[in-house]
C-alpha cells in the first residue's frame, strides 16, 4: 500500500519547486523591465523614432535595446510576450494553498482560539476574499479616485492594512499573512491577466489593421505593472513567513505584515530611483531598517500566552486515532525524552529561545496533533532532531514508524 503522507509530501514538494520556479522567472522579468524602462535615455533623438534607447552587455555580447512609447509603425513577426511568467506562478501557488492549507485546514487554517469556524466557512472566506481583493482594487483603479496615482497607492495600502487585520482575525497566524501574500499576488497576477496583456493585444490589433494605436492603453498597463513592482518584496515576505513563527505567531502580526509592504516601497523606491539615474536616496535604506527592527520588536512584544492548561493549538480531530493507535506511549516517551527540550513553551535547550515553527511536543496532545510532521521528520527520515543533537536512536525511529503506520494503515 502506498504511503499517503510521503506522496502527499513529496507532492507539496514539486509544486513548490514549480512555483519557486515561476515566482523567480516573472519576479526576474519584472524587475529587469522595471530597471530597463526607467533606464532608457529619452533624450536622444532617435531615427526609429523610438521613445527611448539603452546599450547592456551581457552574456559576451552587446544588446541595443529601443521602446516605442505606443507602438513602431508596423507589426513585428517575432513579437515575444511576458505573460505565463505570471500566470504559472499564480496557479502554482493556488495549487500550494489546497495542498497546504484546505487540506490540511484543521491544522494549518482554521484556529479555533482566533476564530471557531467549520473547515468549509474557512475555505468559503478564503476563496471570496481572493476575488474580493482583485474587484476591489479594479474598480479602485477605473475611479476617478485612481486618477492620482500617489492617492491610489495610499489607498491600496489602506486596504491592505485592513485585510491584514481581517485575516489575523479570521485564520491562524500561519495562514493569515500566507493569505495576505495571496491577496496581493492575486492582484498582481490579475492586473497582467485582465489588464496588461489585453491592452497591448488591443495595440497589436491596431497595428495589424492599420490604426494608430491609443495611448491610453500602454499609460494603464504601465500603472497596473508599476504597482505589482512595489508589491513584489512583500509578497515574498509573506510567502517566507510561513517558515517563522517571529513573523506569524504573535498578536501584532497584522502590525508586522503592514510595516512589511512600507518596507517594500521603501527598498523598491531606492532600486528605480538608481535606475531612472534621479539620484541614490540613501535615506530609504536608514527607514527600512528602523522599520525591520520595529517589526523584529514587535515580533516578541506580541508573544501570545494560552490560557493556563490550554495548548497553544488545540488539537484536530484526527489526533484521536494517533492517540489510541498502538504504542502512543511508548511514542510520546520517545519524543518527550528527545524532542521537548526544544519543542517547549520554555525551551529548556541552549540556545533555543522558542519552539522551533512553533511546533510544540510537551503533551500527549500536542504529539498527537503532529504526528504526521514527527512521522516524516523523525521516523522517515533524520530531519530532526537537528544533527541528532539529542541522540535519537534508530530503534526509537523505527517505533515512530511502527506506530504512525499502525494508526493509517499505511504500508512500508
């Protein structure tokens, strides 16, 4: 009989491998346009007629690359577009978030102590706020109140701000600034897929029959991918966040995630500012990192404190069959004895000042609840503890084994 939670494991892997893969092919493209369009040198009269021009070396030759502000006189034949960049990305990573965070909803999403929803209501509120966001921030944009491009961002971050407090308030910490990061990269993805790349399909066409292209239509897409550049670095944050407790697992978490997207404009400003040759604001640098040390304070100030004989995470339904499975005591002995020196409220191994991924293993309870994570990490495989730091022997990983399978089913 296959094994369920390594297929399921391995499969978490490709996918996100795959949209590891596709986030740095369309961050990749779009930070070189961002850089090449403030770049170019429009002062120069050009006989293409081009709007601007800039020489690169790379690879051991020379580029000579021009923009046409609207479009050249007539269609080009070999005319490459950026655009699956953007969509495999995002659908790599709506792929990640099933994988992850509905299946796997009652630990990962839903946190009865933030929010006592069904499983169903979870994924019903995340799915809405993802169209919501993309709706929202559109019809922000077609208003008269997206004339102004400062206005604009200014209420874009509001909104932001906003849903952040929202999804800390409806979701785990984990999967509150993961949704956060989806939010906005469901923006992103969306303003190439409605916006841009309609657009200059609306040029082509022009072209093709002969019309003067309008240059409206650029000046729009230009607005939409300017916006996905400011919004790029924190969306990577919150992707990473996921990885660190500091981040997630506080009260002030909405708080940090805010800061973060001030920390994306501020980093991203200094960049364009460099490359459109108007001057090298080093003060951004000076408030990036007031904000990061801001954020890494508020990281502890916010520690969360259970209730007195109440777990951080209570556990999901299916701990009760890891529970009663046979050798559940000989398990928890295992992984008490090697594992809660670190695993702890108050860790008591030196060094360590927290529970590692916020991962606690002091109660029959607890280890219950993770027994697919101690199954993977320290049956399968010598993922922890850490250079067996604490001496775990491979009989007591072969009873780790013997017990989570006796619970599944699952064969060897």
């Amino acid at each position: 009989m296959y094994d369920f939670y390594v297929l399921g494991d391995w499969l978490q892997f490709a996918v996100r491998w795959l949209h590891v893969i596709t986030g740095i092919a369309w961050i990749g493209s779009s930070f070189y346009f961002i850089a090449l369009d403030l770049g170019l040198h429009r002062d120069r009269n050009l006989a293409s007629g081009a709007d601007g021009e800039e020489w690169q070396v790379h690879g051991g030759g020379f580029y000579h690359i021009q923009k046409y502000l609207v479009a050249p006189e007539r269609m080009p034949g070999d005319l490459v577009w950026f655009k699956w960049e953007s969509y495999a990305t995002w659908l790599s990573g709506f792929a990640m978030l099933i994988l992850v965070y509905y299946l796997g909803a009652n630990l990962f999403l839903v946190d009865p102590q933030v929010l006592d929803i069904p499983v169903w209501q979870a994924i019903l509120i995340s799915l809405g706020s993802l169209g919501f966001g993309w709706v929202a921030y559109d019809l922000i944009c077609k208003s008269r109140f997206g004339d102004d491009n400062t206005r604009l961002m200014i209420g874009l971050y509001v909104i932001l701000v906003g849903m952040a407090y929202f999804y800390t308030h409806v979701f785990s910490g984990r999967a509150a600034l993961l949704h956060l990061g989806a939010f906005t990269a469901t923006i992103m993805s969306a303003n190439v897929f409605m916006v841009i790349i309609p657009n200059q399909k609306i040029v082509v066409a022009d072209l093709i029959a002969g019309r003067t292209p309008d240059a409206k239509y650029g000046k729009i897409a230009k607005q939409r991918s300017t916006h996905n550049n400011y919004l790029t670095l924190p969306v990577i944050f919150m992707m990473l966040s996921n990885h660190y407790p500091l981040a997630f697992a506080t009260q002030y978490n909405w708080i940090i995630a805010s800061l973060v997207f001030l920390m994306g404009v501020t980093i991203r400003h200094w960049f364009n500012s460099r490359h459109s040759r108007t001057g090298s604001p080093t003060w951004t640098w000076a408030a990036t990192a007031i904000l990061f040390l801001v954020v890494a304070w508020l990281s502890v100030a916010g520690r969360p404190v259970a209730p007195e004989g109440q777990s951080a995470l209570p556990p999901p339904p299916e701990a009760a069959r890891f529970a009663a499975a046979p050798g559940f005591e000989d398990v928890t002995q295992i992984v008490q004895g090697r594992c809660s020196m670190c695993h702890a409220k108050e860790p008591s191994f030196d060094g360590i000042h927290w529970a590692p991924k916020g991962v606690l293993l002091e109660t029959p309870e607890e280890i219950a609840a993770e027994a697919p994570r101690i199954y993977l990490q320290a049956g399968l495989s010598q993922a922890m503890p850490p250079a067996n730091a604490s001496f775990i022997e491979p009989q007591e990983r072969d009873r780790i084994v013997a017990w989570f399978r006796a619970a599944t089913g699952s064969g060897g």
